[in-house]
C-alpha cells in the first residue's frame, strides 16, 4: 500500500509522471531489500560459522567415541574368545563327568543288584529263624506236658511207696503169714523209690531242655532281631542306592544341558565373534567415514569463512552501490486483517491464535523456527547436549539486543524463563518448562529460582532437565518463549528482541515496525499494520485497505476469485475446534458418558465444513490430526441423530435444557456461527438450550466455565507436536484442562510419554490417550481448521506454518 500525492498535470505529463514514480518506488524498494538481504545473509553467515564450529566439535567427539568403541571392541573380542576357549575346556570337562557319571551309575546299578539279594537272603534268614523259633516254642509245650505227666507218675510212684509201706506193716501184723507179701511190699516200696528217682532226674532232664529251649527262643529272638535291622539296614541301603541312582540320572541330565547350552553358548560366541569382528571392520570404516568427515567439515568451515569475508565484501560493495544510486529506500509497509485484538501482548501469558499471529512477530527466544515449524538458531547461535547430565548449553550471539537497544545477556535469558514458569504469573503455557530440573521446587515455593538454568558466564547459558523430553528445543523456538527485558516490565511494558517492535497500539489497529538491529537480519517489510475485524474484507483488499488477508472459511478467496494479480493459499493446521463439557455440571446429560456420546452423534459435523466453512476443515475424531496420527480405530460416534435420541429416551432423562456459552464481542462473529450450528443439531432431537454471553477473556475463565454445561473453544498447537494438542487439556493437572476431566490413565500415559524419547513409541502412547479420551467424551471434536491467506503477487515468500503462522520477516515485496 503506497500512496502519492498528485498536482495538475497533462495526461502524457501524468503519465511521465507516474512512470518515474514507480520507477523510482521500485529502485527504492529494491535499494531496501538488497540491504536487509545483505544484513540477513552476514547474520546468517556468523551463525553458520558457529554452526560449523560446533560440527567440527562434534564430529572430533564423535572421532573420540569411535576410538574408545573400537578399542572397547577389541577388548570385547579378546575376552570373548577367552570366553569361548573356557567354555570349549568346560564343555570338554562337562562331557568327562558326564562319563564318569555313567560309570559311577554302572557300579550303583550292580551295588542295587547285590543290596536287593542280600535282602532277599536276609529274608530267607528271617523266616527259617522265624520258623525255628515256632518249633522250640513247641518244644517248649511238649517239655510242660511231659513235666505234667511226670508230676502224675511221681504222684502214683509216691502213692505206691505209701502202699508198700502200709502192706509192710500189714504184713508185719500178720507174722509169718504175711512174711511173703512183705517181702513183695519191699520190693513195691524199692520199685516206687527207683520210679520216684528216675521221675526226679527226667524232670531235671527236662528242666535242662525247658532251660535250652527258653536260651535258644531268646537267642533266635536276638537272632530275628538282628535279622529285622540288617533287613532294615539293606533296605535304607536299597533306598540310599536308589538315591545315588536318581541323582546320577538327575545329574546326567543336568550334565547333558549343561552340555547342550555349552555348545549353543559356543555357538553363539563364534556368532558373536563373527559379528564383532564384523562391527570392528564397520568401525574402521565408520572412523574413516568420521576421518573424512572431519577433513569435509573443516573445508567446509573454510568456505563459510571464506563465504562470510565474501558476505562482507557483498556487503561493503552494496553499500558503495547504493550510495551511488540517488534514490531514497522507499519503507514498504504490510497490512494484515486481524479479526479482533490480541487479549495481551504479554508473549509469557497468550496462549491465543490469533494473538500469536502478531507476537510471533515482535519476540524471539533462544530459539527461533522457520515457516515450517523446524528449529533454527534464535538468540542462541549454537547449542549441544550432554546425555550424561541431561543438560542442554546455549551460546548467545553477541551483541544480540533487544528493540530498546540493549544487549542481552544470560541472565536476561534466565529471568526470562523463571518468569514463565513463576506460579504467580500463572502463564497458561508454562507447561513449556515441566521437564526442566528445579521447576516444580519452584512453583511450590520451595526455592528461590529454578536450579536446572545455569548462568554460565555472560552469554552462555545451561539447562538442566530431570527427565529426557524430546519437545524441549521445540517448545524453546515457540515466540511465548521469547526473551524480555526486566528494566522495561518493571515500568509495565513489555520488550522484547524479535524482529518487528510495537509502536502504536489502538483499539482498530497495532502497528509494527522492522528492528534494525535484530540479532537475525532487519525484515524486508518496515512496517506491519495488523488491522482489528472481519466485516468487508474483500471490498477493503480491492481498495487497497489491506495487502494481506487471513481467513479461517472459503468466502474471502471466493470474493476475489476474479480480482486480478491475486494468490490465495490453505494450509491445514494443527488445531481443532471442540465443543466442551464442563463435567462438573450436575446436568444428567453431561454426567452420564452414555448420554454425551449421544449428543456427539447428533452433530452433523460434515455439514458444518461443507457449509459454514467451505470446506476449509477436515471432521474431527478426536484432538490429534490423522495426518499425524491416523485415527481409524476411533468409531462408534460417527453421525447418526436417530440413535442418539434412543439413547438420551433410553435413560429417562427429563431435564433437557443445557446451558450454553456464547460470545458478546468481536470473536463471536467466528464463533457463534459454529455455536448456533451446534445447537440446531441438538435441537433436532429435542435438546433445547438457555445461552449467556460473555466477552473473550471471560469466557475461558474457570468461574465462567463452571456456571455453563457446555462451551465453544478452539486450540491451535503452539508448537508441532501431539503433546501440544493433547496434554494441556486432557492431563488433570494442567490448566487448561477446561473440562475438569480426570482419568488416571491418560495421567499416566501423557507423564510416560514425556520421558520417551523414540518417536515411534512416542506416537503409540499418544494414540492410546487419544483412544481412551475419545471413549470417554469430555468434549465433542468438531474439525481440525485450515487457514487460508490471499495476497497480491507482488508479495513473495509468504507462507502458513504447520500451526497457522506468518513469519513475515521472510516476506519481500517486489514492485
């Protein structure tokens, strides 16, 4: 937009005029942009140089790793074969016990054999004693029948010696008479005498064998006593050889896996000999690589230098050039649409998208990013890692300044980064440092400062995180990470070091203005106007009110599909549109799972692109884009309004009427549509609504939420990655988690992810949170947004970053 004034002229001297004008508008135009783009390239070259200087230092580490692994290698080769000897030798004895084995389970086998007929024999033994103890023991019966018939022959011998002694006196009473039968009395009483004698020495006779007989029954108990443990004696011995047996099996066994795994751990050592052999040689081909690369990179750091003296020289040459050429600079100016003023201008407290559209402008941090969204070097020109102490060291450019004038230093850096994560502040995006060391100590009152962020010296700067997070060096390139000055915040303003400063601010516009001195080159363009609403767009464009639109629906390029010289882009962006529900609502609607899965089949999403969009949105499953994360495995909520009343019937719901959030100011012309759309949807199976308007900033208000059942919001990453999309609002801890939404398993998943540095694994767990949110339904995801811009084609390099950004110090306006 260039105005001119003019006098009175002829046609032709108009026309003469007016050649002149733009000749000299396109000489000065070009006069700019040969500077800026000769500043831009002498920046870039000292940043390449310390890029190439941190290369080399890397590479010559990476030379001193290569050598200690490969002598490590070789040592691992020694031992290994070492290994491999010993384990031969031990496979070698392992097969001598197992013979040995074999032979001791050979003698074992014949020593059972011999036990089991000793057994045997002792049994013989014990049942002929037993039988022989039977037979004197009947002995013994038959020695007490004949002592009871001995007692009786003494008895009858004893009575007859009674009677011969009564027949002798009878025989004496009868004189000579009786002389003969006394003769034969006498006879009787000797014959009774002998009886009663040889009675007495049978029964001593018997008395003897009775005496032999109890002696041989005791010793044959002895006998079968002694029997019985030798008996028991071979059969533990029995036992004891069945041991033996078992354990020389077991221990054959034992032997023979030994065995076995011995020559698959041979096996595999010769493997893993071949295959460290092989890593040594891939090594030395890797040191030779590293050799190489090492010889490459100091040449190529010798071009860079000589590139940046030749830079200088291009410098110095279009500086003599432009002084001859007698023509002032002509300062280009851009003008954006903006549909509503950013809330804050605080880079540490915006977490809006349309107020990052102007932020992103005006401040830079340690590290910066490119249009699309890949990391470059910021005020840091060169940084490294140490995995060791997981500590990330930044080197500042030197004279890097911020828009007062003022250089800044390590100590701007740490302040800076200490204020976004101060609890007082409560930035909504302070969640940028959860990863760094000290932080949480921090936000609890616990410490001062934040231990992990070191000042090293002047301009260098070290932090320290506590758990490895691959989003950190992106979260450091995001604008809301931007350096400011303390002496300026301390008179409530907010400077910063980026390429465009603030100059005017009104409630209609914000004007910037190219910083001469930025650390990264002076931009192009010397002013930027970012102009506040969204009415008349198209007819302002054709009148030249703007240079540059924005657009979120297909109605700004359709207005100007016949405007001549004029290029209209989309870029879809990481963002979604979602309808809330604030589940701390009593409302049965939002508190049964079943029901808000009900209301999501009611929304004609497709509707919403097609018609109120113009199809600039793809429908949404859930927070995650597909493009980045493909979401096949999310169904069951796909449009389908009839079952959805079956469902809220089903459960006997009679409270019908939801609470709905609407917007009183400038965004309600973007987001009511969307609101209004929502609600006739619902509307068609008997949901009905009470609505209450507020302005922006109190809408996403905790106090405000809290009164409503539902609401509109949208969310544009603030930096490439699905950790952005996700944990902000879904982790029951974070701030914006709008919904009051807890699920201990999504806590858990978005903290392990946070220490996870593989990014296939890092996409699986995102996918699962993605799953388990979507199941539960505390939001309704609408679409994920595109953005469009169209422009006139004298503007170049203009271009839509993955999160819907302009860097517009890469735009160049050519007459």
């Amino acid at each position: 937009m260039f105005g001119f004034r003019k006098g009175a002229q002829s046609p032709a001297a108009h026309s003469a005029t007016a050649s002149r004008v733009t000749a000299s508008r396109s000489v000065g135009l070009l006069k700019r942009n040969q500077r800026c783009i000769s500043n831009k390239i002498v920046k870039n070259m000292a940043g390449i140089v310390d890029v190439t200087d941190n290369l080399l230092e890397m590479t010559d580490t990476i030379g001193n790793y290569t050598q200690i692994q490969m002598s490590s290698i070789g040592k691992v080769v020694d031992e290994i074969t070492s290994y491999s000897a010993y384990t031969e030798e031990v496979l070698a004895n392992t097969e001598s016990s197992m013979q040995l084995s074999r032979q001791t389970m050979g003698v074992v086998d014949e020593g059972h054999k011999t036990v089991d007929k000793s057994l045997q024999a002792m049994r013989d033994i014990e049942f002929a004693v037993a039988e022989a103890r039977e037979v004197a023991a009947v002995l013994a019966d038959r020695a007490a029948a004949i002592n009871s018939m001995l007692e009786v022959i003494k008895d009858i011998a004893d009575t007859t010696r009674l009677l011969s002694l009564n027949a002798a006196i009878e025989a004496a009473r009868a004189g000579d008479a009786g002389r003969g039968f006394a003769v034969v009395a006498k006879e009787v009483k000797r014959l009774s005498e002998r009886s009663v004698d040889s009675v007495n020495d049978i029964y001593k006779t018997i008395q003897q064998i009775t005496q032999s007989v109890d002696k041989t029954q005791k010793a044959l108990s002895v006998i079968l006593d002694r029997v019985g443990m030798g008996t028991s004696a071979a059969t533990d011995t029995t036992k004891a050889f069945q041991a033996v047996l078992e354990s020389v099996q077991s221990s054959n066994r034992a032997f023979a896996e030994i065995s076995g795994a011995v020559s698959t751990q041979t096996a595999s050592l010769e493997k893993i000999v071949t295959s460290t052999e092989e890593m040594s040689h891939t090594f030395d081909k890797l040191m030779a690589i590293v050799e190489t690369t090492s010889v490459y990179a100091h040449f190529t750091k010798n071009t860079v230098v000589a590139m940046e003296n030749t830079s200088s020289e291009l410098v110095d040459i279009s500086t003599k050039l432009m002084a001859e050429v007698n023509q002032a600079e002509a300062n280009s100016s851009l003008t954006i649409n903006l549909p509503y003023a950013p809330s804050t201008f605080d880079p540490h407290l915006t977490s809006e998208f349309y107020g990052a559209q102007l932020l992103s402008n005006v401040h830079l941090g340690l590290l910066g990013s490119d249009s699309q969204e890949r990391i470059t070097p910021g005020l840091a020109s060169k940084w490294h890692f140490e995995q060791e102490k997981l500590t990330w060291t930044f080197y500042l450019r030197k004279g890097a300044k911020f828009t007062n004038g003022r250089e800044i230093t390590a100590e701007d850096v740490k302040f800076s980064l200490e204020r976004l994560a101060d609890p007082k502040l409560d930035s909504p995006v302070g969640w940028a440092l959860d990863c760094v060391l000290g932080v949480q100590e921090f936000r609890k009152g616990q410490a001062r400062d934040v231990s992990g962020i070191k000042i090293i010296d002047r301009y260098t700067v070290a932090i320290k995180l506590h758990t490895p997070y691959g989003g950190f060096l992106t979260d450091l390139g995001q604008f809301f990470a931007g350096v400011v000055a303390k002496e300026e915040l301390a008179q409530g303003k907010i400077v910063g070091c980026g390429p465009y400063k603030i100059v005017e601010q009104s409630n209609e516009r914000c004007v910037l203005e190219a910083f001469a001195d930025y650390s990264k080159g002076e931009p192009f363009i010397k002013q930027l106007i970012f102009k506040y609403g969204d009415k008349g767009l198209a007819e302002g464009f054709k009148r030249g009110d703007y240079d540059l639109l924005w657009h979120e629906t297909a109605t700004v390029p359709n207005e100007l599909k016949g405007q001549p010289r004029t290029v209209s882009i989309t870029e879809s962006i990481m963002g979604y549109y979602y309808i809330g529900f604030n589940l701390k609502s009593d409302h049965p609607l939002v508190q049964n799972k079943e029901c808000r899965r009900a209301l999501s089949m009611a929304i004609n999403k497709e509707r919403m692109v097609t018609t109120l969009l113009g199809g600039m949105a793809s429908v949404a499953k859930g927070p995650i884009p597909p493009n980045l994360i493909p979401n096949h495995g999310l169904s069951g909520l796909d449009y389908n309004p009839k079952l959805a009343r079956e469902i809220i019937e089903r459960h006997g719901i009679r409270n019908l009427k939801l609470r709905m959030l609407m917007r009183s100011d400038a965004s309600g012309a973007i987001f009511n549509p969307i609101a209004e759309y929502f609600m006739e949807d619902l509307r068609a199976i008997g949901i009905d609504f009470t609505t209450e308007s507020v302005t922006r900033p109190e809408y996403s208000k905790t106090e405000t939420l809290q009164k409503t059942d539902v609401f509109l919001l949208r969310w544009v990453a603030d930096t490439p990655d699905p950790d952005n999309l996700v944990t902000p609002f879904f982790h029951s801890k974070n701030s914006l988690n709008y919904f009051s939404y807890h699920n201990s398993e999504v806590d858990r998943k978005l903290d392990l992810v946070k220490g996870t540095i593989n990014p296939k694994r890092r996409f699986e767990i995102f996918g699962e949170v993605q799953q388990l949110v979507y199941n539960d339904v505390p939001a309704i995801f609408l679409y994920h947004q595109s953005i469009g811009a169209t422009f006139g084609d004298k503007l170049k390099n203009v271009a839509i970053s993955p999160k819907g950004i302009l860097k517009c110090e890469d735009i160049l306006l050519i007459d």
